[in-house]
C-alpha cells in the first residue's frame, strides 16, 4: 500500500514539473528589451515629448520590449508632471502619450546615479530578454561642461542652458539658445564630463564616472549602449565605459533637436528581432545618415551631423593603450615634439561648433595621423582603430572625421584657463578627476605641452 502511493506521488510531481516546463516553454522570452532613459526635464522637454511620440507610432511586440523612464518640467504638461515608467505601446494620437503607466515615482533626481540603477534593476527584472540596450536621451558633453549665465543683473543665476547639445533650431545659427543669451556673451564654469540636466532639482550634473558606477551598480552588462546626447563618441568617454557595453553608439558632434529617427529603427529591429548588437548599431547609424541627408540638411541646416558605432571591452582598451603609448613617446621627446603638436593641433578636424566657445575636441584618427608618431605606433593604431570603429557617419562640415574624438583645447582650455580636472585624481586636494582615462598618459602630455607653449598659464 506505501509502495502504491509513494509510486502515484511520484507520477503526480513529474507531472506537475512537465506542465510547469511546457508552460515556460511557451513562453517565449524577447530577443531585445531597449530601456529608454529620458531626461526632459529643461530646456528639451518639447522634444523628448515628440522623440517618445516617435516610439509609440511603432510600440512594443512580443519580441522587441521598449521600456522608458522619462521625466519632464513640473509645469510642462499635467499629467506628465511625475517621472514615471511604461512600456511604450503603439498608438497613432500625436497629441498624447498613451502608453498605460507602470510606476510613478513622484519628481525623481535624473542626474542622481541612484536613479539610473533603480531603472535599470527595474526594467531587466520586469522585460528579460535575451539582449539589452539602453539608450540616454539629455543634454551631454563628454568633458568640458559649460554653465551659462547672463552677465546682466536681470537673469544672474537664472536657469542655465549647457553647451552640450545646444540641439541646433534656428536656421541662421542652427543653435536652440534663450533669448537672453543670444546676443549676449556668457560667463562660463567648469563642470566637467557630465550628462544629464535635471532643472526641477538643481542638481549637479552626473559625471562619466558616476555613471560608469550606476551602470557597475545595476549589474546589467549592456549588448548596446546609446547617447542620443551631444558629444559623447570621444575616447573618455568610451574608455570610461568599456567594461560595461559591448558596443557604444555617440555622436563627435552637438545632436540636432530631433535627436534619432526613433520609428525608422524599431522598425528595422522588427523585420528582423535576431539582429545581433552590432548589426542594431550600424543600422542606427545608417538610419540617422538617412535621415540626415534626406530630411534635416534640406531644410537648409548645417551639415554637421555625426554619429559612429563603437566597440568597446578589448577592442578599445587595446586601442587607448596605443594612445597611452604615443602619449608617452611626444611626453619624452619635449621640448623637441613642441611644434609638431602645436602644428598637428592646428590642422586636426575639430567639434563643438558653438557661440562663445572654441573648439574642445579633435578627431582622434585625423590627430594620430598628424602627428605622425613612430612606425610601429602608426601599425598599432591603424589596426586597433578598424577594430574598434564598426561604422561612422559624418556630414560635408567634417570631411576629417573617423568616429572618436579625444579632448584637446588649441589652448589650455577653450577659454584660455588651464583645466585641472582634466587631470589624475588628487584624494587629499580633491583636485583632478576619478575618470579612468586620466589614468593614462594622454592629460600628462597635454599639461607638460602646454606648460612649453603657454608659460605662465598653468601653474
């Protein structure tokens, strides 16, 4: 009789466990889940509003998980005054954003790394797939952030608008500017390497660093990171993240208004969901060169759109060895390599075209191959920079233009001030930046070459 029954419970947990398999089995998980991390909360609030109008004409399938997180200015539209989260759902109203509400989170910190990681937990928890991607929508320079004020009483200490993608607007100048700044010259500060621009609370901007930890902090190794932000395809930035996405999508260049043509690339994603992430990253920047060429530049705008796909983990990190490298190959050759450099800088493709400034970044490849350091660095660069740079996109602005800048001001700074965050980490001053590229030997050079060409200037 004992034997009996032991035999039916055995048959009844087996059973039990093929129901239960066969069901997960039918379940089938998504091949992508893309989290969009929207910040629209300043001066871009109108076109984060059109940019997730641009996902819902598509939505979410079975396959393909899109996932935001937005916020906007307490006083842009009522009902989207909380940072809130949803799966983006197709709908065709133009006017509003149907995609029910899955959270709401009351008016969270964008810019506070906390609430990156938060997202991230939240949405790999919620919509597993087989790869991720995340994508940051701000404001976003890779290193010289800029505060602007008005030198006037009137708007002294009113709300500031970052250099960083000044999402170009007007036809005249291409640059979306308040009109108290327009005509007049602003007072500039250092914050460096920043993303993200959360006005409702006046918080500092999140620093390549800080967002290196959230990601790390998340636990999330991403198949495909993007910036819909301006300047962020430099080599900083890249070297900061690149033990934390396979594949990293920026732009050398401030991003025009309307940022990626969303639609056209979760449509492409749905005709074929298997697409691996280099395949989604070179169909998205093929699909922002069409978009650019075909729609933007005709409206008589300037042709200076850029964006690149780029891999990071080994591939970049062999490549910024190489850059360590020539550093210290022109760092023991000064004074003697002075004016090549000083020649080679003023020759390089350079980004940033923007009022009141000069140029901060320079074309990493056109650079290399300026300076024209020893032959086996030649051979070590050429070949790490293939691998590395899987496609790029450049308008007729910047004919000289590979697909990864590096920080190089003409002069110590772009204002004529030596820049000291730009640096190795001092603990005990405080002075410097944790940033991992400073760990190389790139902001040594430049200090020790601007010490020669601009005595009296850095201390």
């Amino acid at each position: 009789m004992l034997i009996g029954t032991a035999v039916r419970f055995s048959w009844i947990f087996i059973l039990v466990f093929l129901l239960s398999f066969l069901s997960c089995a039918g379940e089938k998980q998504a091949d992508w889940t893309l989290l969009f991390y929207f910040d629209g909360d300043n001066s871009l609030a109108e076109d984060a509003f059109k940019d997730l109008q641009e996902l819902e004409r598509v939505g979410s399938n079975p396959q393909i998980r899109l996932v935001a997180q937005a916020d906007f200015p307490q006083n842009y539209k009522p009902d989207l005054a909380a940072t809130r989260r949803f799966e983006i759902i197709q709908d065709d109203d133009p006017e509003t954003l149907t995609s029910p509400l899955l959270e709401s989170l009351g008016e969270a910190d964008m810019a506070d790394p906390r609430t990156l990681t938060d997202f991230i937990i939240w949405g790999k928890k919620n919509f597993p797939a087989l790869s991720y991607a995340l994508i940051l929508w701000d404001h976003g320079e890779a290193w010289y952030q800029e505060s602007i004020t008005s030198q006037t009483t009137e708007v002294q200490g009113s709300r500031f608008l970052p250099a960083p993608r000044l999402r170009q607007a007007g036809k005249a100048q291409g640059w979306k500017t308040p009109s108290h700044l327009a005509t007049q010259p602003p007072v500039f500060s250092p914050q460096p390497e920043a993303i993200f621009l959360d006005e409702d609370n006046h918080s500092d901007l999140m620093k390549n660093f800080q967002l290196r930890e959230a990601l790390e902090a998340a636990g999330v190794h991403f198949d495909l990171l993007v910036f819909d932000a301006c300047i962020m395809a430099t080599v900083e930035v890249a070297y900061e993240l690149k033990d934390q996405a396979d594949i990293m999508v920026a732009s050398q260049e401030l991003v025009q208004n309307n940022g990626l043509p969303y639609d056209v690339i979760v449509a492409g994603i749905n005709e074929n969901p298997e697409k691996t992430a280099e395949e989604l990253a070179a169909g998205i920047v093929d699909d922002y060169r069409d978009y650019c060429e075909e729609i933007y530049y005709p409206q008589g705008l300037r042709p200076d759109q850029t964006l690149s796909a780029i891999r990071l983990g080994i591939d970049l990190s062999t490549l910024a060895s190489v850059v360590d490298q020539t550093a210290l190959h022109f760092l023991n050759n000064l004074p003697a390599e002075a004016e090549n450099i000083f020649s080679a800088r003023n020759e390089v493709e350079e980004f940033e075209f923007a009022p009141f400034r000069a140029h901060f970044y320079v074309d990493l490849y056109d650079l290399f191959s300026r300076l024209n350091p020893p032959a086996n660095l030649i051979a070590g660069f050429s070949e790490g920079f293939s691998r590395t740079i899987i496609r790029e996109y450049h308008g007729p602005v910047h004919p000289q233009t590979h697909g990864l800048s590096i920080v190089f001001p003409k002069t110590p700074d772009a204002n004529s001030n030596y820049d000291p965050t730009y640096s190795d980490y001092d603990p005990a001053s405080g002075t410097g930046s944790p940033s991992l590229f400073m760990q190389l030997s790139w902001d040594n050079l430049l200090s020790e070459y601007y010490r020669l060409k601009y005595p009296g200037i850095i201390p």
